[in-house]
C-alpha cells in the first residue's frame, strides 16, 4: 500500500488539502445537528461522507 505523502504535492495542492481539512469538522457538526432534526437518506449519506472525510484528517491518512 502506497503511502500518501502530502508534501510531495505542489503547494497549490497542499494548501487545498489545509482548506479542507480546517472546514471539515465545523460542517460535520453542522450535517449532524441537521440530520438530528430532520433526517433523509440523502443526509445520513453525507454525515457518513463527512464523518469518514473526518476521521481520515484525524489520523492522518490524507
């Protein structure tokens, strides 16, 4: 398995991969307190989506 190496990236690239890692949790948040309140399939998708997105950043896997 090939190990993913962000800094190997250009720095338009990097600062992407920062942009979206910072946003994630606050929307994860937000898509949870909504599913909450008024769930769909579409919205369980996304928190799934958004949880894993998450968790990936968390420990470092992107």
């Amino acid at each position: 398995m090939a190990r993913f190496y962000r800094y190997r990236l250009p720095p338009w690239a990097r600062n992407c991969i920062v942009v979206i890692e910072k946003v994630t949790l606050p929307i994860f948040i937000f898509q949870l307190i909504r599913t909450l309140l008024f769930p769909s399939s579409l919205d369980v998708f996304m928190l799934g989506a958004l949880a894993g997105l998450t968790v990936a950043f968390y420990l470092e896997w992107i």
